[in-house]
C-alpha cells in the first residue's frame, strides 16, 4: 500500500478577521500550501473542501467547495465538500489520503475555511447547538449535564451573558471528572494556563497573552468550573494540506526531507456505551487503531495536538491517547507533563483555548503545527528531537461522547 505523504501545509492566523471574506482566507491558506510543496494548482487532482458555517452563517449552501475553490484556482477536478462538526478538516484531510491510497490520483489537497464572527453572535454560537440530534435536544441536553450530578457549584459561578450550550456540557464532563477522579478546578486551570503560555510563541494564534493559574481562576465565569480563558473563542481562518502518494512526490519535484509521513489516519463514530465503559471511549478505541495501523504506541509520541475546545477536552482526551493513566491527567498537568520541555508537550500550538478553532480549518491546523514540530520550525515552540506526533480532533455529541473523533500520527 502506498505511503502517504504530507508535501505543503500552510494556515491564517486563526481570530476576528471581519474586513476578509472566506475566499480571501482560503487562498491566503491554499496560496501558502502549494508553495510549501512546490506546485501548483494543476497538479492537484482532487479537492477535499471542509467547512461547517457557510450555509447557516453566509447562506451559501450545497456547493460551498466549489464556489470557494473556484474563486482561488481549483477547478476541473473533483471537489468533494466535507461536514463533519469540529473534526471537519481533519475528516477532509483523511478522506484525501483515502482518495491516495486508492489510486485515484497522486495529489490530493485537503482545506477548510470559516467565517464565524458575525455580528449575531447568538446565531454564531448556535452552530454548536446543532451538532447532536436536534429531534431529541432537550433528552440530549438533560442526559448529558446530568453526569456532573454530585459536584455543587459555587454561587456567582456562571456567566449572565450569552455562551454555548455546549459549555455547559464541558462543564458536566469536569464535574464528572471531578467526582470520578478527584480532579480539580485547579489542574484544569493548569492546562488552560500551560496553553496560553504556549501561544505566545504561535504568530498563527488567535490569542498570544500568557496567564497564571490564579489569573485563569480568577477569570469571568463561564459555568463551574469553567472560566472564560478555558474557553475556545469564535475564530475565522483557514488552514490547507497537499498530500501525495511517492509517484506525486516524484512528479512535483517536492523536497523529500521536508515531508512529513502520514503513519496513522482513523475516522471512528460513537457508540452506546455506558458511563462506567471508560475503556470503550471513542478516542481511545480510535487512539488505539491508529498506534496499531502505526506500528507505535504512546510511548514513542513525542508531541500531540488534542481537541481542548474547553481545558478539560486537554485532560481527557491525553487519558484516551494513552498518554497518562485514566485519572491521572489532571495531576499530570498540574506536575507540567504536558508543557514544553516536560514528558510530553500537548498543544505547543497554544491549543483551541488560545489559537482558536474556525471549526472546518481547526484539525488542519493541528496537523500544520505537528508539521511543523517534526520538521524543526517551531522556534521558541519546538519540541527537541520530535519524530512521531499525534493528534485528536472530535466533533459533535451523540449518546455520552462525541459524534465523530479524528485520530492522525505523523513520522519524520
């Protein structure tokens, strides 16, 4: 079977850029791609286009990809659109190394674009509040705060102003961590602050101010135990990937010691498990599938990119990664496991919390910073001696875990 390649990556600085329009982020990424694997847009031949908001927040429905790509030079080849909640981008780029193991072409491009800031912000905000089944949003909602049962929280803990529903279920996940584990707002605060400090380092991030633990704590409340910087914000950005099969490698002429190795690329649903199956966790059966399709384990990672759309997506997720022991993340966090120079660094980008998460792009911008780690570029970010990387990027819910999880390993 073929070995698949990473050959350009490239992506926006992730924020509010309200004077660009879609198209204009999307080139700027697809521009800067195509440059990193030295080709052009006829080389390319197919496109994988993710993106969650162009319907519901620009109107533009059906053809999203191809009125995107076509404003920026991709056409004539086959555009698949890719919608898949947060794990958008990163279900794009799998579907694009699927196309490359099939022989459908030598040169695949996988890129996700969105424009989430508007002016109703209630209307943005509304787009995470669609990724369960909406015929069932109350049982939904009511199923899944009920799992932080047992932890009170303190008076003045909750915001006044407008936040996603979806914070709220954050919230119930930690308070479930909580109950289960003797996890504390404290170590959570530890991640959210451990990302910020990373983020300084990012130029591509959305937010480049460190804060303290204390500082996190003592933050605006969102909903306990979530404070407003454990939060990912709304972002607009863009974020594109060129991969090749060798034969692609060869035709573009791409500079092979800059490629990076697609070793793993699993796409996992949820099932029906119950509470007390944490080891039929859809990130940790798809985390699994993945070290095996690899021929590595956790052990051999040096560097992970996780979903921490709230702080406590951090902790979690580095528990189903098999990166720390089940209940241990939040102490690991708290000792600096997970921070630069530590066991091993998560989210050197700065994270969801910090770079943000323009939904469609998000996953390909955690493949462009592990990219960037295994080639030694980082800078001031760089994992010393980093050869294997991993990233978890999940989206939506369905039963009492995500819809939908993206688990990618990548070699030097």
């Amino acid at each position: 079977m073929s070995t698949i390649y990473i050959a350009g990556i490239a992506m926006t600085v992730f924020g509010r850029h309200f004077e660009r329009s879609l198209d204009d982020l999307a080139g700027e990424a697809l521009r800067g791609a195509l440059k990193d694997a030295g080709c052009t847009t006829r080389d390319l031949g197919a496109a994988f286009y993710a993106g969650m908001t162009n319907g519901p927040l620009q109107g533009q429905i059906a053809i999203p990809g191809q009125v995107v790509l076509s404003k920026i030079g991709v056409e004539g080849i086959p555009i698949y659109n890719v919608e898949n909640a947060c794990a958008s981008g990163s279900t794009a780029f799998n579907l694009a190394v699927q196309s490359l193991k099939a022989g459908s072409t030598d040169v695949a491009l996988a890129i996700g674009a969105e424009k989430m800031n508007i002016p109703d912000k209630v209307k943005a905000f509304s787009i995470f509040e669609a990724g369960w089944d909406v015929s069932r949003a109350e049982e939904n909602y009511q199923t899944l705060v009920k799992m932080g049962e047992g932890v009170e929280p303190p008076a003045g803990s909750q915001s006044d102003k407008p936040f996603s529903k979806f914070m709220e279920i954050y919230a119930a996940l930690c308070r479930f961590h909580m109950k289960t584990y003797g996890t504390t707002q404290r170590q959570i605060a530890a991640v959210c602050a451990k990302n910020h400090t990373h983020s300084v380092h990012n130029p591509f991030s959305q937010f480049r101010k460190p804060f303290t633990i204390d500082e996190v704590l003592a933050a605006p409340p969102i909903t306990y135990p979530i404070t407003l910087p454990m939060c990912a914000p709304l972002s607009d950005g863009a974020a594109a990937a060129i991969l090749c099969t060798e034969e692609g490698l060869k035709r573009i002429g791409a500079d092979k010691s800059r490629c990076i190795k697609v070793s793993a690329s699993v796409i996992r649903s949820f099932t029906h498990r119950r509470l007390d199956q944490p080891e039929l966790n859809i990130g940790r059966l798809a985390s699994n599938q993945a070290y095996e399709q690899a021929g590595l384990g956790p052990q051999d990672m040096h560097v992970a990119e996780v979903h921490d759309a709230s702080a406590m997506g951090e902790i979690i997720q580095a528990e189903n990664l098999g990166l720390i022991e089940l209940g241990m993340g939040g102490p690991a966090a708290e000792r600096g496991e997970f921070t630069l120079g530590g066991r091993i660094p998560v989210n050197t980008s700065g994270g969801l919390e910090s770079k943000g998460h323009p939904l469609g792009a998000t996953g390909i911008g955690q493949l462009y910073e592990l990219v960037t780690q295994l080639r030694g570029e980082a800078g001031a970010r760089q994992v010393e001696g980093a050869r294997h990387a991993i990233q978890e990027n999940g989206g939506g819910l369905q039963g009492i875990e995500e819809a939908v999880v993206a688990i990618h390993i990548l070699s030097k």
